[in-house]
C-alpha cells in the first residue's frame, strides 16, 4: 500500500532509497470501512489524506439538512479540509470512506518535518496542489455555466468508469440537484 | 515592483542575493491600464501573473452573453487560468485589468527553469497553490450553503475594503447573481 503513494510521487520527482524509507516512517497506512469516517464536523483537520485503494467523499450539512458532497477523491488523490487544516479551526465537513478503502494519512506536523527532510517534496506537492486548484477552478466554472443537466452529461462523460462506482444519490448531491431530477435526467437518456 | 514579489516570497522562504537577482532576471514587469488584458478566449495562457499593485479579474462569457467573474487578484496574489496553462489548450477566459495595475509575469517554461535554479521555489508555489486550492474550497462551499443574500452579507463581512475598489457589478457577477438583484439587497441594508 505504501507503494502506490511513493509509486505516485515518483512520476514527478526522483527519490532515492532514504527518501522513501523517510516517507514510509512519516505517514501512516489506514484501512478504512465502507460509510467509516476520517474527520466529522467540530474536530479540527490535523491530517491529508491519499486514497491507495478505493473512493473517499467531503461533504457538509446544508441547511435544508441535506448532504452537500464538493469533492471526492479515488485512486493517487489527496483529500482534506485544507481552511480547518491551515487554521486549526473546528472543520465543516465529513470526510467518509465510499468504499472500503485503504488510505495513507500524513499529520500536518509530520509532514512539515519531512519537508526538511526530503526538500524535493515541495516539487511533488507545489504539482498536486496546482493539479487540485485547476480542478476547483473547472468545478467553479461549470457551476456557472452549465445547467443541471449539461452538468450531469458532461461528467459522465468525462469520468464514465467513476458513474460507475458511486451512487446515484452521492452524484447528484455532488452536482448540486435532487435524486429525483437525476431519476429524470437518467430516464431521458435512457 | 519587482520588490513586492521578492518581499512575498520572503515571507516564506529565504531568497539569497543569488536567488533574488534569478528571479528578477525570469519574471517580467507589466503596466496594464485599467481595462487592458492579458489574456483573452482562444489564446492559449502562457503565463502566471502577479499583482504587485492594482487588481485583475478572471472571467467568461456565459451562454446569456454575461461576463461570469470567477476569480478577482489584488495585491499579493496570483492569477492564471492554470487549465489552459497546464493543457496547453485555448482558454475561455479573460484576464483584465480592473484598475491600473502593475503586474509581474512568469512565463511557464521560464518558471520550469527557474525551479532548476532556486528549488527552494517550489515551497513558495506550493504553499501559494495550497492557499488558493483552500480559498476555492471555500468559495464552493458558500456556493452551495448560502443564499445570494447571505454570500453578500458574508463577503462584505470578509473583504470591506475590497468591496469599496470594485464596481458593483462585478461584485453582482462574482457572486452569481444579477446587479438588479444587488442594488435590491443593498437598499434593504441602507
């Protein structure tokens, strides 16, 4: 499991045999249940996560009671509340396992400590976090320019194996509509 | 000019004479007049911008034939539209100058080299992408937990001193709704 992350960090940098055995001493591998969770609102982030195997969600409670799901993250994806874990303020969100899933955590402070150690993970990081601002800013602009339905076509058919694995209600929650547009929506498709 | 990036950057890291006069020689000073641009649909982005005086906003034209703001950059940040960067696609974006501005670029292969050069780097743009990864987080966040009236509420509360340097309606676009709508929300506040 371990593998997958450094496997991961070296399709942008190089690590040498020290580096990895660095890595490997800093993080911590979890197994995860499916519906488990990693964080819960009112506790403060203290960790990032990768997803070595399986499909972790963020999500909140809006104020109709509904989960509102903004992001999920699969196989050589990070995940976290980065605005609790920069702060240290009590986080919003739910981090949730979709599936059983087998997760590499790294506590903050641990990682500031391997920065020092491994420098050259700056590199790999400065790439992951560029990596999820594009991400955010596509998600940003197809919120603002597509309509419900577009929203569902489009990321169906940008990630189609994705539709596969989660469920429909999650998908909807996650482009912003009710099951039951997404029950039409299916329908006319089909 | 080329002071307020070097003395961002030392908020972070430590930059050595050596360092400094390496980044001078990478970067690029622009004047760009109050509703000149930088980048335009069709052309692809190219560049990384720092405000080093002056403001720059990210938008799009929407299918209503609206300007959809997305992303507004004042005094120390940065602003690009990282899909088209990254891609090498053309972009649907326009960067524009909301005020006189005085802006420092950096061409993306030039930054590749510069990397090479100062690898301390790397830390900077990572914790600069990690911060603007979390301010989307966020900005997804109030999209779907606030009202429009809230998000106004809520921005006002936030940046009250941005808030008086733009036009209101750019703020109207920024947060998704139309100026009429604004100037009815702003009555019931006076």
């Amino acid at each position: 499991m371990l593998n997958n992350l450094t496997d991961h960090i070296k399709k942008f940098i190089d690590l040498s045999d020290t580096d990895i055995e660095l890595i490997n001493l800093a993080v911590a591998v979890k197994s995860v249940k499916k519906k488990a969770f990693l964080l819960q609102p009112d506790q403060s982030c203290k960790e990032i996560y990768f997803v070595s195997q399986g499909c972790l969600r963020l999500y909140f409670i809006n104020k109709k009671l509904n989960e509102q799901i903004t992001q999920f993250a699969i196989e050589n994806w990070w995940l976290s509340d980065y605005y609790s874990l920069e702060s240290g303020k009590p986080s919003n969100y739910y981090i949730q396992a979709v599936e059983n899933s087998e997760i590499i955590s790294i506590n903050k402070n641990k990682l500031e400590e391997l920065f020092k150690k491994v420098p050259r993970l700056e590199r790999y990081f400065r790439i992951v976090q560029q990596r999820a601002f594009t991400a955010a800013q596509k998600r940003i602009e197809y919120i603002y320019s597509f309509s419900d339905e577009e929203r569902y076509r489009n990321f169906s058919k940008r990630f189609p194996e994705f539709m596969q694995r989660i469920p429909q209600y999650m998908l909807a929650s996650y482009l912003g509509f009710t099951p039951q547009f997404m029950s039409k929506i299916r329908a006319k498709k089909d």
